[in-house]
C-alpha cells in the first residue's frame, strides 16, 4: 500500500535525495518485498484480554458442566457410535453426554499448531499461538449496488469477482465462500460450481461448505484434479469444509456431521462452526453466549478426534449479537467485538486454532456507520488474537448483503487493524534518544529528513491504497475524488484482467468435461 503525498523514503544504497521527487515517486510505489513489509499475515496479537483468568476458568467449568448435565441431541448413528466409543454416554432422554475427562482427553490429541494450506504456499495460514489472519465468509444471498443503492440475488460469477480480488488485496489473507451462487438451482452443481469459481479465482487459502453428504465425494474428486491427484491433495489439502455441526442450542446437526465424517475421511480440514445468537438460539448475557458456543465446539473436538485423532479443526466459536429490541441480528454492535474476542480468549486458554466472526456491517451500504462496524470488531480481533478472523470484509446487512468495493476499502481497513495488532517495539533505536540529540542540539529542529524517519518509512507506518488523506486544497485541485468511485476504479481494473489462479488448459479442460461448470471459459 502506498500513498504518493506522503514523505519520501530513502532507497538502500543511494543517496537521499538522488534522483529528485519523480525518483524517490517511483521509490515509494514500489512494494516492498514481503518479509519486509510493516504488517503481514500471521501476526501475532493477544494483547487485549476482555476477560481476566478467573473468568476464563469460570466460563471453562460451565461449559464442561453443560457437556456433562445437559449434553447434544441429534448426531447422526455413526457419529454416536464413534463418541461413544471414546466415552461419551448416550442418555435415555436421547441425548449425548460428555464427562469432563473424556473432553480433556480429546482436547490433549487435538491438532495445536495447524497450518492451513493455500494452493500458493506463500499463503499459507500459520495458526499456531496467537497468530492473526482475516478473510471473508458468510452465505449472503444479495449483491449490494452501491452507485444504484439497491440489492440484488448473488450469482456465482459473483463469487468468482470476489474470489479475484480477494487475490490482490495483501490483508484479506483467505477466502471463504462470501455469498451464495443463487443463479445455480440444482444444490449438487451449486456446490462444485463454489469449488471452482473460488479456486479459479485465488490461490490463497479458501473454505466452503456442502449442501449434502451426498456431494462430498464429487467435490473431493473435483479437487484432486485441481491439486493433481489425490495424493498432492492430501499433502496440501487448500480447501477447507465450513462445518455448521450443530444447531444451536446445544443440537447437532445430522446432516451436516454425516458431511463432516466424509471430509475428514477425504483429508479436509474442517472449521467446527457453533452460530447461536444471542437471546434467540443462545443465552443473552455475553458470558452465557460463549458459554454454550464453547461447550458445542468442545462437543465438536471430541467427535472429530474420536474419528481421526488430530485431524486438521479449527475452534469456530461464532456466536452472534441480538437486537434485543427486535430480536434481529446485530453484527455490527460493540457486543459483537465483545464476544469475538471473548471466544479468541477461550482459544487460546484451550491452546486450540480457533476462529470467529468480526468484520460484519449491519449498514446497507459501505458508509460511515459500515466503517466504524467494521473496525471495531475487527481491531478487537485481532488484539485479541484470533487465529482465523472470518467475514472480516465486504458483508453488508448483517449478513445478508455482500459488497465487491468493501473488499477493496476492506484491504485498508484491515491494513489499519493489522497495524494495531503489530503493536510498539520499544527498543533503543526507537526510543529516539541519539535522534532526539541530534535535532535538538546541533539539528535542524525538525525530524523530517533524519535517517530514523525515512528509515521507518515504510517499515513501520501503512499507507492507504484507496483512501484519501491530502489536504483540502489538494482534494479539490484533484477533482474531488469520492472514495466509492475510487473502490469502483480498482474493482474494475483487478476483473478486467485475467485471474493468477486460473487453471491449466488441459486440468480446466478435464474438469469441464467431468462437471458442469457454469462460469465461461
């Protein structure tokens, strides 16, 4: 990211002002090589704790006590079969219940330091720790325009625009499908369709879900081809199954655990997803909303271990905000950061790679009340430090609504929130005191052109790529550029150029032949 009206920086092994202002112009829009860049994938956060130790612990022994007393209803015969197995005791009432020590042996083979593969390995999504990644998710069913300011039905060419962008923005590090591709009627064809319009368009990290347990092996079958051959697929399995296991409160969901099974045979990570909302299908106190969201992915560690001891899972504890007014949904709401980063807080007492959903807007359209919805989460995330913060960028109307131009601003946004996880380095050089000495006592009284500031330059401060910081002269001089438009601007350029993760020929070829793919070729 780079801003043009910013200082110049010095370039390693010249002199300062060498070349004149087109130069050091040309300097500073160059990208700096990744590992050098201020911010970056995988960060490590934590620095925010909602919740002191004793809370934690408190909400820990509730959540062993709900597995213990009140327990699951409704897993699928086979995935009894295998928790009861590994201890767990099916009741008279039909429901499953969980001793505290059959949880915490479960919890001890369960898989901590996980990477999510990416069909680029330089994406690749390190979960170790307190490590933080944002990126997309949802199911939205409508596209916002924002220039019509009206909503329309989401189509999987949608899907496949927002899978290319999320491709060129450095701080959306994954895609998980955002919206639904609700111009494919048939569910089996909807599925693949998702596969391929999001892995034709990134080669970053993507997750997905499946309508059946009768569609899972077309679409394992699918990837192989893409990877290779089921043997690449397994050494780097870059799709990952958004699993909504249970429905809350405290249910599994039957089908969607018989999909679960079949992804775990087939070498997919999953992301065991608890959505109750709170005051609706969950408690209403915050404390209690993560209560039962941790106790359901507790439940949901067990079963996948009791299958595949150390299976790839992430903690997805997503519990949402209530209006309690309305009763309608809230992702926007300071209750929302709060319990996101609450739930980060229980992955890592757990020690588990967890995720959970910040980012969301409940304003319609990208505007002032979407910006500071966005943020507020999202920052508290990422302090927190979340592994995996979903549904980060683009998602409008509490979820209903998706929006391309939030991607690009999302890319920003996020950039700032990054920032904020990094933190302060306090060491001796910037704590300043040579510098200081020097400009005070024999400088020219300003910090301008000293080796400090143009060496920090770029490795520590994060400009904009979109957004607008000149002055009022300058803004006027320049036409009044409107923020929307300058999202449009970019959206456009980045579709209108062919995708980094487009397929080879005779693979896409083959793919097409196999499946009815929808996109053109």
């Amino acid at each position: 990211m780079t801003d043009t009206n910013a200082p110049a920086a010095k370039v390693e092994g010249t002199p300062r002002r060498s070349g004149g202002r087109a130069a050091r112009t040309a300097a500073r829009a160059a990208k700096l090589p990744r590992d050098m860049r201020p911010i970056k994938a995988g960060m490590s956060g934590g620095r925010y704790n909602p919740l002191t130790d004793e809370d934690v612990a408190r909400i820990h022994e509730a959540a062993l006590t709900a597995l213990e007393e009140i327990g699951l209803v409704d897993a699928p015969q086979s995935g009894v079969d295998y928790m009861v197995k590994a201890g767990a005791i099916m009741g008279d009432d039909g429901r499953l219940r969980f001793p505290r020590a059959v949880v915490m042996g479960m919890l001890e083979l369960a898989q901590k330091d996980l990477t999510l593969k990416a069909r680029d390995p330089k994406y690749d999504l390190n979960l170790s720790g307190t490590r933080v990644h944002y990126g997309t998710a949802g199911a939205a069913v409508h596209m916002v325009d924002v220039h019509g300011r009206k909503y329309r039905e989401s189509t999987l060419q949608d899907l496949h625009d927002a899978a290319k962008i999320v491709q060129q923005m450095d701080n959306i590090h994954f895609l998980q499908r955002p919206m639904v591709a609700r111009d494919i009627t048939d569910n089996r064809e909807m599925d693949l369709n998702t596969i391929y319009g999001a892995c034709s368009g990134t080669t970053k990290h993507v997750g997905t879900s499946f309508t059946e347990p009768d569609f899972v092996e077309d679409c394992l079958e699918m990837l192989h081809m893409i990877a290779g051959g089921e043997d690449k697929w397994r050494e780097r399995p870059f799709v990952s199954n958004s699993n909504c296991f249970v429905v809350p409160p405290m249910k599994f969901a039957t089908e969607s655990c018989e999909v679960m099974e079949k992804c775990i045979t087939g070498g997919m990570p999953v992301l065991l997803l608890s959505a109750g909302q709170a005051g609706a299908t969950a408690p209403a106190p915050i404390a209690g909303a993560i209560v039962q969201a941790v106790a359901e992915c507790l439940a949901g560690v067990v079963y996948v271990n009791s299958i595949a001891p150390g299976h790839p899972a992430v903690f997805g504890t997503w519990p949402f905000v209530s209006d309690l007014r309305t009763g309608a949904m809230s992702g926007g709401s300071g209750e929302q950061a709060l319990l996101t980063a609450g739930c980060a807080q229980m992955h890592r007492f757990y020690g588990l790679p967890g995720g959970a959903a910040a980012g969301i807007a409940d304003a319609k359209l990208p505007d002032m009340q979407a910006g500071w919805e966005q943020m507020a989460s999202n920052v508290m995330a990422g302090l927190s430090g979340l592994n995996m913060v979903y549904e980060a960028a683009g998602m409008h109307a509490s979820l209903l609504g998706f929006c391309l131009e939030s991607l690009v601003l999302g890319d920003d946004l996020l950039g700032q929130a990054q920032r904020c996880v990094r933190g302060i380095e306090v060491t001796d050089d910037t704590l300043g005191l040579e510098t200081m000495r020097d400009v005070c006592l024999t400088g020219p009284g300003h910090y301008l052109g000293s080796e400090q500031t143009l060496g920090v330059m770029q490795t520590e401060y994060v400009y904009p790529a979109t957004a607008d910081r000149t002055s009022p002269k300058e803004w006027e001089e320049k036409g009044k550029p409107d923020l929307l438009l300058n999202a449009t601007v970019r959206k456009e350029e980045i579709l209108s150029k062919p995708s980094d993760a487009t397929f080879d020929p005779v693979a896409d070829a083959a793919i097409r032949e196999r499946f009815k793919i929808h996109l053109q070729s």
